[in-house]
C-alpha cells in the first residue's frame, strides 16, 4: 500500500507561482467526489488541494470523518501525488482549530465579512494556531461576490495599499484578493482586474487565490495565471457536470435503486471536467 500524507500547501503554491502555472482547488461533497478527484489528478501527476466548506465539512460527519476519509483513500487508491486537506472558507477560529486538530493540512480563515482591521486580528489567531502545527493559512480581503454553501456576499474589489497593509501585518501563506469573481453562476461576462491582480502579484511574495473559477473561459483563466494567480477554486462546475450526468441516468434507467450505481454514473462527466482543468491550469509549464 502507498504511504502517502497529507501535506500542506506551502511548497505547492510557491513552486506554481515561481513557474506560473496553478494548483487545482477542488471543492468535495462525499467520498465518491474525493475518490474521482484523487484519481484524476493522480493520472495526470497534479498536485491537489481538496476544499471543504464549512457546510460540506458538517454534511460528510465533521473534521475527524473527513481527515480518516481522505488519508484512507490516499491508502488504499496508492496516491503518490501531492495532496492538501483544505478548508474552505472558515467562519472562524473555532472551526479552523478543530479542523486542524483532526488532521487538516490547510486553513482559510474566511475575515472578509469583517473590517480590515478585525480581519487582521481574526486571521492572525489562526495563523499563530496552525503555524505552531505546521498548517497553511488562506485569507481573504475584499468581497469575492455571489453564494456558496448558504454564504453569500456581494463583490467588493480589494486592492494593492490594502494587501500590503494586512500582508505586513499577519503572514498568511496565500491570499484571495477579491478582483471580480464570484461563487456559483456568472450573471453576464465574469469582469476580472487584471491589472490590479498583476500589480499585487508583483508586489507581495505571498502566491494569490482565484476563487469563483467555475464559469470563467479558458482565456479569462490563462490571463489570470498570467497575471501571477498560484491556486484556483472549482465547485460549481463540478456540481453542474456531475448532476446532469446523474439525472440522464436516472431519467434513463427508470428502475434503478443502488445508491452506488446511481452516484458513480456521474463519475466520467466529473473527470472530464477535472481532466479539463488540470490541463488549463498546467498553463504548458508543468
Ligand atoms: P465556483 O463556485 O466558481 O466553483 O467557486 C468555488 C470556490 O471559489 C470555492 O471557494
């Protein structure tokens, strides 16, 4: 059996910003979802963050399920690709402490509902919590736009003066400057600033985060790589592939009642997806 361990994202980001292409963020919903992503990423030798929602991390039995479920499979499928256990967007301390104490190898710690200066604070009780166990530490600032998980936002743009300003203050190990994207559907043409995320890239060491990947063409997203974005965040697009698979299958196959041959039937649309992003996202550098 393979011994591969979670590890956290430190490496990872900082190679794919140094040879400008990004890590995949994958949101996971159950164990069949993790299974396809792991097999995947593992065909084609991509490293792998493995997001959990705070609504996602209650639906699948808490931190202490998900930890045995991930390591587990890791196991038993012989993944040898690099793999992090991510939360994604923390509400808090308390929840990025007990996924940490289970065994999470990444944290969000999700401050943008709050001002800058008490997102500092928020963010800074984390980091020192998950630096002392070797955890990564995700923020965000400004307001990446739309809903997930029951966690809506309105957009709201961030820009250079307030990153360096949070930056000097906290040491998180990547950011999330919200410059235009959205969770869920796109209303209209996804706008994203360009300029100010180059201007950020090149102005902090810190590799950046595009959240609300799913819904943005494959031009908007090598112009964002471009532009100095290291990891970027995939829910949506895997939930829209994968339901419309199950629901063919089902209106096909009237009679059907196993749970796992109704699940697995959404298995290749996922990985085309998955297959499809790992592709975009290698950037030809990899
Ligand atoms: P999408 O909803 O665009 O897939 O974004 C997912 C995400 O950013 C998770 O944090």
């Amino acid at each position: 059996m393979g011994d591969n361990m979670l590890i956290n994202s430190k490496e990872m980001l900082l190679e794919a910003k140094k040879r400008k292409y990004a890590i995949p963020h994958f949101n996971i919903n159950n164990l069949e979802w993790t299974r396809f992503i792991l097999e995947e990423c593992q065909k084609a030798n991509m490293p792998v963050i493995l997001g959990v929602s705070e609504g996602a991390l209650e639906y699948m039995g808490g931190a202490e399920t998900i930890v045995g479920m991930v390591k587990g499979l890791l196991k038993e499928l012989f993944i040898t690709i690099p793999v992090c256990l991510h939360i994604d967007h923390g509400q808090s301390f308390e929840t990025c402490k007990k996924a940490i104490d289970a065994g999470f190898t990444s944290v969000m710690i999700d401050g943008s509902k709050y001002s800058i200066d008490e997102n500092i604070s928020e963010t800074k009780k984390v980091v020192e919590y998950a630096h002392q166990h070797n955890v990564t530490v995700e923020a965000e600032l400004g307001l990446i736009g739309g809903e997930e998980d029951g966690v809506a936002n309105k957009l709201g743009f961030t820009n250079l003066k307030d990153c360096q300003y949070f930056l000097d203050k906290v040491q998180v190990d990547s950011l999330a400057p919200a410059l235009g994207s959205v969770h869920g559907l796109y209303k209209g043409e996804p706008k994203l600033d360009y300029e100010t995320m180059k201007t950020i890239n090149e102005n902090v060491e810190v590799p950046l985060v595009l959240h609300g990947g799913s819904g943005i063409d494959n031009e908007k997203i090598r112009k964002a790589i471009t532009c100095g974005i290291s990891k970027i965040n995939i829910n949506t697009e895997l939930q829209i592939a994968w339901s419309n698979a199950v629901r063919d299958f089902l209106d096909n196959n009237k009679v059907v009642y196993d749970p796992r041959k109704i699940i697995k039937s959404g298995e290749q649309a996922m990985k085309r997806i998955i297959q499809e992003k790992i592709e975009l996202f290698s950037n030809h550098n990899r």
